[in-house]
C-alpha cells in the first residue's frame, strides 16, 4: 500500500539540526520501496515558513522527484464532508487534515503522521494510517 507522508513526519526526518533518525529511516524505506504519495498542500506546507532562500532551494530539490498527487474536486468534496462530519462530533482539525484524509480514503493509501490529531479522526472516518511496526512492505 502507498503511503501519504504528512508535513510533520518529512519535517522531523529532514530537518538540519536534529533529524529524528526513527522517522528517517521509516522514511527513507517507504521512499526505496517506492511507495510516498506526495500533495501539493503537504509540498506548500514543508516549503513555507523557510526564511533562508538556500535552505528553500534545498528542500525544493530535495522533493523534486516527488509528483503531487493530481487532486479533483472529489478530494475537496470528501475533505469538506469530512471536516463537518468531526464538527458534528466535536472534533476540530485543519483544512489540511481533512484533505489527507480524504485523499487517503479515496485512493486508498495508508497516512503517515506522528500528529495524534489523526487518532481523534480515525475513530469517525474511513482512512488508514501507516504503522511501520506492522507494515509488511
């Protein structure tokens, strides 16, 4: 299964100072074994906020053999259902998040996040999340 990588998981394995090395390496399995889905919200997100242009450019390339997902307007639809339906039962999150899950549910890929705000969506909608204990490649 394809994995969907959030913001938060290449954050901490690519960052410069101290890289997590869990996370590192999870990652750069899923990237041998071909599997990382990519979006353009999570590319935004990851590029955002870098205030030295090296850096930027760094990063830029380092993502560039990653295509983004195409998203429709299915992806938005599911993701504004999505959003409503956790309103509904008291759970706020990101449009972002919602969009991951929705992506996730209709291509049928696992998310990889290390955001406990995913446990809190899970219990409400039909996505999986990648655990690399259980992950059998």
């Amino acid at each position: 299964m394809n994995v969907l990588v959030d913001t938060c998981v290449w954050s901490r394995a690519l960052r410069q100072a101290s890289p997590d090395d869990v996370l590192a390496i999870q990652l750069k399995r899923l990237i041998i074994q071909a599997r990382v889905v990519l979006i353009g919200p999570i590319r935004q997100e990851l590029l955002s906020g870098i205030s030295e242009t090296r850096q930027f450019h760094v990063l830029k390339e380092k993502l560039a053999p990653f295509e983004d997902l195409p998203l429709t307007t299915e992806h938005f639809e599911k993701a504004a259902e999505f959003c409503n339906l956790c309103r509904r039962k008291g759970i706020q999150g990101s449009t972002i998040d919602f969009l991951i899950c929705a992506v996730a549910a209709l291509e049928n890929i696992a998310v990889f996040t290390v955001d406990g705000d995913f446990d809190h969506y899970k219990k409400h909608l039909p996505f999986s999340l990648f655990s690399p204990e259980s992950d059998k490649g």
